[in-house]
C-alpha cells in the first residue's frame, strides 16, 4: 500500500499483519480520492476505524490541514503512528487510541469537513456511528460522510436517520456511500 498523490506521494506504508484490518487497495483508493479532493484543500479530516492510517494520511498529503485517525487495534496504532513519522505528516495529525464511539465527543473542531469510516463489515456499527455525529456539534450539513461497507449493507435507511446520500459508488466487494447530515 502507498500513498498515491501529495507531499507523500509514492511512499509505501506499513499495514497491521492477520486479518484485523483491511487496507484499501491502491485503486479503490486513487478513485475515492478522485471524488474527494475537491473536499480536502485546507480541510479537517477525521479518520474513524483507521487501520493503518492509509485514507487519513492519503487527506494529508493532499492538502488536508489535520486529521484525526481514530482506532483501538494496538497493531494498527503503532503502523499508524509509523506511517505519520515516515510521511513526516505527524504534526498535523492527531491520533485517538480508543474506540470510536468513545473517541468522537473529545473531537474539539468547529467543523469537521470530511469524515470517513470504514468499520468492520456486517456488525451494523455504521449506524451507531451516524447516531452519534448527528449530535455532534462540528458535523454540520456541509460535513461530508464517507462510509466504506460491504456490497450487500443496506443502508438506505439513512434518509430516516437525518442524513441525505449523494452518492454511492460500488466496486467488486465494497462501495463507498457517500451522504450528509441534513
């Protein structure tokens, strides 16, 4: 895995050995990236199920001011923190080491721009998730959501959770939805 485009560009990451985590592929990466840079110049970038920071690095190095990478695997804390020193990236970011939904409420922004969630498949975690940030006071309704699922989640009840999807794009085994609080 690399970082495709930036200050970083070209830079190979480390990644959390076993089947903990499952790191976006370089292409899902270069085509969400693609829809997202228009997003990121200058933006707060939160990173929730980290990984090994690729996404959130990815922000980063394409101009993103700060990101938060938010992840309890203690394998994939110490890639994370690896990668941001390799990438020398790790001033503006701030790494959360708790679980999500214990991590967000100490997120302190006055807006968020992006964030991105990629939590583990079938565990329904997407909506606990979106519960909370539509309490949030930096997730407005020009906070962008990025939610990577398997193809088969359902999540067209988000419309009844107070979020409006814009987009959805499907690949071979997962999509990235894309939505906003209204």
């Amino acid at each position: 895995m690399r970082v495709i485009a930036g200050t970083a560009r070209s830079l190979r990451l480390k990644t959390p050995e076993g089947m903990d985590t499952r790191p976006t592929t370089d292409r899902i990466k270069e085509t969400l990236f693609n829809m997202l840079q228009p997003y990121l110049s200058d933006a707060v970038f939160i990173d929730l199920y980290s990984g090994s920071g690729g996404i959130g690095i990815e922000a980063l190095s394409r101009g993103a001011r700060h990101a938060y990478f938010v992840e309890n695997n203690k394998n994939a804390l110490v890639c994370i923190t690896e990668n941001l020193q390799f990438t020398k990236l790790a001033q503006r970011a701030t790494v959360l080491k708790q679980d999500v939904l214990s991590a967000l409420p100490g997120i302190h922004e006055k807006e968020a721009d992006v964030i991105f969630m990629d939590p583990p498949y079938n565990k329904d975690y997407e909506r606990q998730v979106l519960r909370m940030l539509g309490s949030l006071p930096y997730v407005t309704d020009r906070t962008l959501i990025v939610i990577e699922a398997s193809l088969e989640n359902d999540l067209s009840d988000l419309e009844q959770m107070g979020f409006r999807i814009t987009k959805e794009k499907c690949y071979k085994t997962n999509k990235h939805i894309f939505c906003y609080r209204v």
